[in-house]
C-alpha cells in the first residue's frame, strides 16, 4: 500500500476498489455541484447509502446464514459430543462425514460467512480512504487548493513551515521521500495538499501570517473548503475536540453541543445498530463448551466497548468521519430492520428441507459417477489383460480396429449420452463382449 495518501491507493486489492468507489462519490460531489449545493457533509451521506445498498445482497446472505447456523448448531454439538475423546482414524474420519452432512442438509458452508466478511472487508476499508483522502479522488475538491499550493511552494521555507502543523507528522515519509526533495512536481504539490487538507482553521490562518504576500490564495482556497465543509454550521474538516475548543474559547454554546453531539451520536447509534443485529441463542449447559463461552464473552465485551471506541475516535479525527459512521450506523440500522423482516417470513423448515432433497441428488449422483468411473477401470484392466493373452488381437489390421470402433460407437450412441463418460464404459464393455466370443 502506497503511502502517498493524496495519491489514490495502488494497493493490489484497495486500490482499485477505493478508485472505482472514487468515481462513484465524484459523480455524487458533481451531481451536489450541479444543483447548487457541492456539500462534502451531503456527499458523505449519499455515498454512504449507496455503498451500504451495493452491499445488502452480501448482508442478506450473512444473515440468512446466522439464522441457519443457530438452527445448525445444536446437531454439531450433539456429534462433537458423540466422538468426544475418541481420536482414532476411524472415529475422526466418521465425525468429518457426519458434520460434513449436516452442513449439507442445512445448505452452508463452513466458511460461508468468512466469505461475505472477506468480501465486504476491502470495501469498507476501500470507503474509508476515499472518505478520509477526498482530494484524491473528487477532482473538484482539489482543484480548490490551487493555485495557492502552486504559490506556496515558490515561497522559500513553506515546506518546513507546513510540518509543523499538527498532522504533518503522518506524512514525513513524503518530506524525505527523493521525489519531494528532487523536486517532482506532482509529488510535492499532493504532499502539500495532502498536510493543507488536514489542517485546522487555525493553520490555514497561520499561513497568511507568515507569507503575507499569500493571503488573497489562502482567503479563496479557504472560502471554498469551508463552502464544501460546511455541514449544519459546522466545519467537518475540522475535529470536534478543535471545534469544542473554539467554542469554549468563544464561548459559544451551541458550538459546544454541535461539537459533542457528533460523538456521542456515533456511540448511540452504533449500539443501536448491535441491538438490532441477530443474536446468537443461549446454549444449555450440557451442550456448551469453555471455548464458546469465552466467545459468547468476548462478543459481548466486543458490542459495548465498540461505541465507546467510536465516541473516542471521533472526537479526535475530523467530523467528516464521524458524520460517515454516524450515516454508516443510521443506514445499517435501518437495512437491519428490513433485513430482519425478510428473513422472519423465510420458512427456514421449508429451506432446511429442499437443501436435504438436493444433499441427496448430490450424493447419489456422486455415488453412481464413482460407480462409473470403478467399472471404466476394471473393464479397461481387463482388456489389457486380455490383449495380453490374446496376442492376435494386437495383429488386428487398421481397416479391422476401425471397423470395430465404429461398431461400439453405434453401441453407446443408442444407450449413453455421447461423450459420457457411461458411453466411454460401454465401449470398452461392448469390445470386451466381442473378444470373450472369440
């Protein structure tokens, strides 16, 4: 993963999906831009709607999945119980077989909801980026920036200036990096866009301060960002611990509240968004484990300190990633309650029941496909035997092998599929018929 965050990831999994997810939120900043209101706030929201709709059908499969396993869990146990301390061959072999076939009978995999986690993971993470590196993927954002990165640079000193503000430090790779130093243009311009993008207020003030000369860019690209930023009077560029610190300075009561309300929304509806996710049954005594306790423990544990965590980072990166969990844990809630009402009306006993019809053609379409495959090999054993012993058939000229090919053609195309794997078994049994005449 590149760790140029303006540049637009080239990670060989997040990479491409964060730029496919970067067109989707440019064409929403420029849809917002069309009629007036370019809002990164709006941009967020809508983003965040239209990925979490992309991801239901992965959601639905995940869920349906649970409710199935819940259903599944107490036959695995009772055959975890049945081969409890035996660990001979014989006892493990039987034990894969029979949890192997009530998997088959519910219709899942072992691994069915790794598989939707492992999907939907790189998504997220992907969402994530484009969010929180806007200028690298909504052409119009970044274009606020100039030309007062352009000026800035031809300023002597500004480089060193920048860095002491207070989230240069996640990009000191940047600074050292040959190309900064050697003066790539492109690579210093995203370096600098890349700090200006996280600065506070007060920085960006800090720079007409030092370069006088510059204050006319830093007003204009201010403007703009703070236009973009600006969401219910708030500037979601900016954390809510700088924001409450300038409302206390200010004295600014409802700047106050507007800067808690971000984390503690987070914390609030991501605990709602738990509450509403499906829980997993309370096992008996006699069937649970210490192990599934301390999972059933660690789960629990897991659900309430997340919000706590949530609160917590909020309140230190910027509010635009606290108002996309917040809009992240509104969208999932409301998707869980239309979720959960699907999956409620699904007879899962009807389910459970059309998944075992099918484990059963399965298996015995398997059965008579290896009873195929065991006939091919004896009889073609036998007509290498035979050949041996019969030393006259290897003289057969070239007009006599192909008049009994085509005999055993005309054999299974009137009793097999052609190209089976049956037809191939009837030919071979069909000239072996021939020969013991013979």
């Amino acid at each position: 993963m590149s760790y140029i965050l303006l540049t637009q990831n080239s990670g060989r999994i997040i990479g491409p999906i964060a730029k496919l997810l970067g067109y989707i939120m440019e064409g929403i900043f420029l849809l917002l831009d069309k009629i007036g209101i370019p809002n990164i706030g709006l941009a967020i929201i809508l983003f965040t709607i239209v990925i979490y709709l992309i991801l239901m059908p992965l959601t639905i499969k995940q869920q349906k999945f649970s409710k199935l396993s819940a259903r599944m869990n107490p036959e695995l146990q009772a055959i975890q119980a049945k081969y409890k301390g035996k660990n001979d061959n014989e006892s493990m072999m039987a034990m894969q077989m029979e949890t192997k076939a009530v998997y088959a009978k519910y219709g899942v995999s072992p691994s069915g909801s790794c598989i939707q986690l492992l999907i939907q993971m790189p998504i997220l993470f992907a969402l994530y980026r484009v969010i929180y590196s806007m200028p690298a993927y909504v052409g119009k954002i970044k274009e606020a920036f100039f030309p007062l990165v352009d000026n800035l640079i031809a300023q002597a000193g500004s480089a060193e200036f920048i860095q002491t503000f207070s989230q240069a430090g996640m990009f000191s790779k940047q600074f050292s990096s040959e190309s900064f130093t050697g003066g790539v243009t492109t690579y210093v311009q995203n370096t600098f866009i890349d700090v200006l993008n996280k600065a506070s207020s007060a920085e960006w003030l800090s720079i007409a301060d030092k370069f006088p000369s510059l204050s006319s860019d830093v007003e204009h690209t201010l403007g703009l960002l703070n236009q973009y930023n600006n969401f219910l009077g708030l500037n979601i560029g900016n954390s809510p611990s700088y924001i409450l610190r300038e409302a206390v300075a200010s004295k600014s009561f409802l700047m106050t509240i507007a800067a808690i309300s971000i984390p503690v929304l987070s914390a609030v509806t991501q605990w709602i968004n738990v509450k509403l996710m499906p829980q997993q049954p309370q096992q008996d005594s006699k069937n649970s484990n210490a192990q599934q306790d301390t999972m059933m423990q660690s789960m629990k544990a897991m659900n309430m300190v997340m919000p706590v965590m949530s609160a917590v980072f909020c309140f230190t990166l910027p509010a635009g990633m606290g108002l996309y969990w917040v809009a992240g844990s509104v969208v999932r809630s409301i998707q869980q309650v239309v979720i959960n009402k699907h999956i409620d009306k699904i007879d899962l006993d009807e389910v459970i029941k059309n998944n075992e019809e099918k484990a059963k053609k399965k298996m015995k379409k398997a059965s008579v496909r290896a009873e195929q495959m065991s006939a091919y090999a004896n009889m073609n054993t036998k007509n290498v035997s035979a050949a041996s012993k019969n030393p006259s058939r290897s003289n057969m000229t070239q007009q006599e092998k192909e008049e009994a090919v085509k005999k055993s053609t005309e054999y299974y195309n009137r009793n097999a599929k052609p190209g089976s794997m049956m037809s191939k078994a009837n030919m071979v049994k069909q000239f072996n018929e021939k020969n013991n005449k013979k």
